[in-house]
C-alpha cells in the first residue's frame, strides 16, 4: 500500500482483530496486507515483502499513542503487547483485558472489546494519515494539468449477504452499511420511535427523522409540498390513541412511505420502543420492549397481506431493521441487535419466509452484528 492511499477503518480493524485472535507470535503466520502495507515507509522494498517485526512496532506505537489508561491497558492486553503475555492463549488475553474494565468476558467481548480495537484502528489510521502527509511534502509538485499519480482507494461494499441457521433453517439475511434513506426497493422499513409516537424534526439525523425528510413531497425547488410521514402516522395516532397519551412499548403503527415509494420502499413501521423520562430530554428502552415490537411487525406485515391478497396488490417480502433503541434510547449496539435477532431467529425459526435486512451506519458496527451472527473460536457456533 502507497502511504499516499489511506487504509480504510474497516479493513484495518478487521486485521487488528486477526491479531488478537493468532498474538503477536504468530504473526508470520497471519495474511495481514493491509497492516504490512502500513509498515512499509518510502523506499524500504515492497509490501509484498516480510515485514512482522515492522507490523509489531506499528502496533505498539498505535497503542502508545492512545493517551494511558484503561483504554491503552485493555489495548495492551488484547494483542498480547503487555509485558509478559505475548505468548498467552486469546482466552487469556481477553479475560486480563475485561479485568481492567471490571467486567464479564461474556460483557467485555460483545461491548467493550470492540471499541477497544476500533481505538487501536482508529490511531492506526491516524499514523497513516501524517504519513501520507509527510510523504505528499517531499513529493516533486506535478507539472500543471498532469494527472496525479494516486491510485484511489477501492470503494468498501455496503451490502453484505450473510448466512444464518435458526430453527434448523439455513437461511441468508442482509446486511447494509449506510445511510437509511439510501435503501430501495424493499417493502418494509422498520422506524424507531418514542411512545408518543412523535417524530424528530427532518434536518435531524436519525433514522425516523431521515426517513420522515426522504418521504416528503416537494416541488422542483425543493420547498416541502407534503409532510406525507408524519401526516400519515398523526392520523394513525387520531384513529387509536387518546389524546396527549402514549401507547404501550411495543406497540407499531404502520403507514405509507410517502416520496419513498419511488424508491421501492411500500411502508414505513414506526416502532413504539423510546419511553421518554419525565423532565429530561432522554428516553429509556427496554430490550423487551424492542423484542415485542420486531415480533409485533412480523405479525403485522401477515395481517397486511391478507389484506393486500384480498385487494389483489402484491404481498409484502422484505423488511429492513435498524439497530432500535442503540441512539438516544442508551442501549448499546450488542443489547439493541440481541432484542432485535430474538424476534426475527423465532420468527425464521417457525418458517417465516421473509427476506431480513439489518442496517447500520458505521462499519465498526457492521463488524459487530457480523460477529454476533456468525460462531467464535473459543464458544463456538
């Protein structure tokens, strides 16, 4: 890899994590390109070259340069850089990391341990960014009009077919990696929200205030015509609720998907999982709560297309699920996700003939459900 073409997050995660799987002995062992790549500085032969005790000291100055404390010792720990473990089992080195946060091994692997790696991926990235830099000053300017030499970097796939069994079923779900308002053509979209059922603003950047902004209808300037999303559910909350009164957690109100159409999304399902706490700008959500609702959209979606049978309009097959209640809500990503699988593995695991999708904004977090979907070399599928 040139030092003027910046690793990606991802990737470079993805090889931190092959590390504090093998250890820093084995490293000869492992294909890291991307963590070689970095390694090399101008003139010092090919990436294509053995470079692991080069590799080490990139990740040990990554480490050192996360500023001390819990985070470099949890760091140190992980990849077997702490003095006296190099040669510790991956079992070891994670139970000593999850003692520096005071935590489970269970807890540490699915919260913790992620951001700690994310970290030493972040400042990974950091060190190539001021090579680059470095490397881009000593550089002989191009003459005007030249093309520039730098290849760029290949673009990161942002949908990912993954396998999963539940129930004896195999079965495949997908996994998209952007912004919710990019989806199309699946039939329906599953929208977090408060029980008051009351939408965010649409210049906000969540998913419910995304989607209320793509569902808009506006004229060729770009002036909003029609607040389709949030007239919709409104009439939905006049026809079943009380006024000023929440609905139960859980609860899910479906509606049109407005401008979406266009996009291939038919309906928008606005989840009723935030409980707002009195007094406060936060909210509360229980996994429970998260786990009715998913289960409370499949049973929603059966009873739309016997509707849509007897109207002749075809049936309803997709569906895509945020990570509900991982925003302001405060659980983390692994809590949201766990709620959100026990639905859907109970549902596959009867017979559902559904087509799933996941969607999260981050790749770190794609990492993350990737992992909970998929079985550990040390607990097995």
């Amino acid at each position: 890899m040139s030092l003027t073409q910046l690793p990606d997050h991802g990737a470079v995660l993805a090889e931190v994590r092959e590390v504090r799987r093998a250890g820093i002995v084995r490293l000869r062992e492992l294909r890291l390109p991307v963590l070689t790549g970095m390694s090399v500085g101008p003139g010092e032969g090919s990436p294509g070259e053995p470079r692991f005790p080069a590799v080490e000291r990139l990740l040990r100055t990554a480490v050192a340069a996360m500023g001390g404390g819990t985070l470099q010792e949890a760091a140190e720990y992980s990849l077997g850089l702490a003095q006296g473990t190099r040669d510790w089992p991956p079992a070891d080195r994670r139970r000593r990391a999850a003692q520096v946060y005071g935590v489970s091994v269970e807890r540490f692997r699915k919260n913790q341990e992620l951001m700690v790696l994310g970290q030493v991926a972040e400042q990974l990235v950091r060190l190539a960014s001021g090579a680059a830099e470095q490397t881009a000053a000593d550089r002989p300017t191009a003459p005007a009009g030249a093309e520039p030499s730098v290849r760029p970097r290949p673009l990161t796939p942002s949908h990912h077919r993954m396998p999963v069994r539940a129930g004896g079923h195999d079965r495949q779900v997908t996994l998209h990696v952007h912004a919710v308002d990019l989806l199309r053509d699946i039939d329906v979209v599953v929208s977090p929200s408060n029980t008051h059922l009351a939408l965010p603003e649409p210049y906000k950047s969540s998913v419910a205030a995304s989607l209320r902004r793509a569902g808009a209808v506006r004229d060729p300037a770009g002036r909003l015509v029609e607040d389709r999303v949030r007239d919709e559910l409104r009439a939905w909350t006049d026809r079943f609720t009380a006024p000023g009164l929440p609905v139960a957690p859980g609860t899910v109100a479906p509606t049109d998907a407005g401008a979406l159409a266009w996009q291939g999304i038919r309906r928008i399902y606005h989840a009723a999982v935030a409980v707002p706490r009195p007094g406060t700008n936060d909210y509360d959500v229980q996994p429970a709560d998260v786990t009715r609702a998913v289960t409370r959209v499949f049973a929603l979606l059966a009873e739309e297309n016997g509707r849509s049978a007897d109207a002749g309009r075809p049936p309803l097959r997709s569906l895509c699920l945020p990570l509900l209640g991982a925003g302001r809500g405060g659980l983390t990503a692994t809590e949201s996700f766990a709620a959100v699988w026990a639905a859907v593995e109970a549902e596959l695991a009867r017979g559902g003939d559904w087509d799933v999708h996941f969607l999260v904004r981050r790749p770190e977090r794609a990492l993350l459900v990737a992992e909970l979907l998929a079985p550990t070399e040390e607990h097995g599928p």
